[in-house]
C-alpha cells in the first residue's frame, strides 16, 4: 500500500473480528512505530503486546471502576455521555490485540549546560518527549493499515495508568503514554469529512 493510500484510508477502528492477530505481525507494526523520530533520537519506547483475553478484561474493569466514581453534572445528558464515555474508553476488551506504547525520560542536551531542570526544560520545549509519542503512534496506526488491520488510539485509559503499568508487568523507569487497539475490521466507520486545505493552512512567503 501507498503511503498516501494508507493515510487516506485510516480511521478509528472500534470494532473487530475475534480473528487472532498473529504476533509477528504485531512486533512488525512496534518495530515500525519504533523508527519514528524522536526527541534526541532517544528512540525512549517500549511496547507492551497484550492479547490474553482475561487481562484485557481485568484491564477495561479498572478503567470503568474509576469512571464510575467520577460524579455526572447536572445536565440532562451527563448519564448518556457517560455510558459513552464508558465504552469508548474500555471497548479495547473485545480487541483481539493490544499494544501499549509506554517511554522512559530523555536526557536533555541542555539540561547539560544551564541552570533549569528537566521539567522545566521539557514545559519550555512544549513537551518534546509527548510530541515523539505522537509520532510513534501513528507510525503504529499506519502500518496497521498497511497491514490490512483496523487499529485504535486509546487515551482514556491513561486516567489509570499507574494501575494498568503494573498490570502489564511495565517497569518503573517507564511511562504508559497511551494505548492501541488492533484487530481485523468487523465493520469499517465513514470517515468523518476532512477539513478544506484551504482553512488549516497558512501561507507566510
């Protein structure tokens, strides 16, 4: 598949077939999402395969316990938006697959030379480490396309990431930054209509 075809083609895929997606294919798309650029070439990644059914269910029950402890507002949809909210963030338990894309600190060039920690530099440099996460990810996302697979962005999990590093087994010098799902289409979503060029971009000649 074509670059352009694979980035045309792709959406979020939330549901799948419960076809087993063999492992070799999965390590191919971390192998991918791992050649992404990154803050000094750090390449900080790791990914964590998961595919045993009863973890992923373990996993998705932890995400919904702390949703449900969040209090609605007063609005007459708050209960419709949460059982939306519900789904949306544990659905990867029906996925055949799932990789967790987790990073572990970058040293900073500059945190050589100046006065100013780690944090701050990372805040001045609108997170870099974030920014190469990104990249990562859709490195991820893209050759799941190429691969003939439907694939997901999750980052609604991450409101408890500490519990969910541990239940994968992540090690402590490591961030869990977001998940994705992955898995033969059962159904492919219409893509939402993309934005005119002519509204995203600017032109300074």
């Amino acid at each position: 598949m074509e670059l352009k075809q694979a980035i045309e083609s792709r959406t979020s895929v939330r549901v799948y077939k419960q076809d087993p997606v063999p492992l070799a294919d999965l390590k191919e798309m971390a192998r991918l999402a791992s050649l992404a650029p990154s803050v000094a070439s750090s390449q900080p990644w790791k990914f964590v395969i998961v595919t045993r059914k009863e973890l992923l269910q373990d996993m998705a029950r932890k995400v919904l316990m702390h949703l449900e402890k969040i209090p609605p507002n007063e609005s007459r949809a708050a209960r419709n938006v949460i059982s939306q909210v519900e789904w949306f963030a544990t659905f990867f338990q029906n996925a055949p697959a799932l990789i967790a894309v987790a990073m572990e600190e970058y040293e900073s060039v500059l945190e050589k030379g100046v006065v100013m920690d780690h944090d701050e530099i990372n805040r001045q440099r609108n997170y870099p480490d974030i920014q190469s996460a990104g990249a990562c990810i859709q490195n991820l996302l893209l050759s799941a396309v190429d691969m003939n697979y439907g694939a997901c962005w999750l980052s609604a999990p991450m409101m408890v990431k500490d519990t969910l590093s541990k239940m994968i087994g992540l090690e402590d010098k490591y961030k869990l930054i977001a998940f994705v799902a992955i898995g033969k289409p059962e159904n492919v979503p219409a893509k939402k209509p993309p934005r005119s060029p002519e509204d995203m971009i600017k032109v300074i000649e």
